[in-house]
C-alpha cells in the first residue's frame, strides 16, 4: 500500500513533538532518510502477495 502524498519530513516532525524528542537540526535530514528506507523496504513486503491458503503461524520456530 503506497502512500501518495505523505511527507516524511512532517511525519518526523510530527513524531518528534508527540514524543517530547527534541531533534537536533543536525540529524534532522538522516532520520527523514532513514524513515524513507524504512518506508521504501515496508512498501516492499506489504505489496507481496500471499495467497488465501497461507495461514499465520501462531508460534515462529526457524
């Protein structure tokens, strides 16, 4: 599920003031870049169809 028109910048900014997180200017444009990749990987896997047979395991054992 792809997002148009979602700004990661203000997300950031967002965030930040929800959680009292005071955001150094200096780090400011890596964390919106990192939120991106996140953004960019989690767009990856949530597109990734799964047929209706698969069911979720309630227990992970490798």
């Amino acid at each position: 599920m792809r997002r148009e028109g979602f700004d990661v910048g203000e997300y950031v900014e967002q965030m930040a003031l929800l959680l009292d997180l005071q955001l150094r200017d200096e780090y400011r444009d890596g964390v919106v870049a990192n939120f991106e990749r996140i953004m960019a990987i989690a767009n990856l896997v949530n597109e990734f169809p799964l047929t209706e047979e698969i069911e979720a395991a309630p227990i992970f054992e490798p």
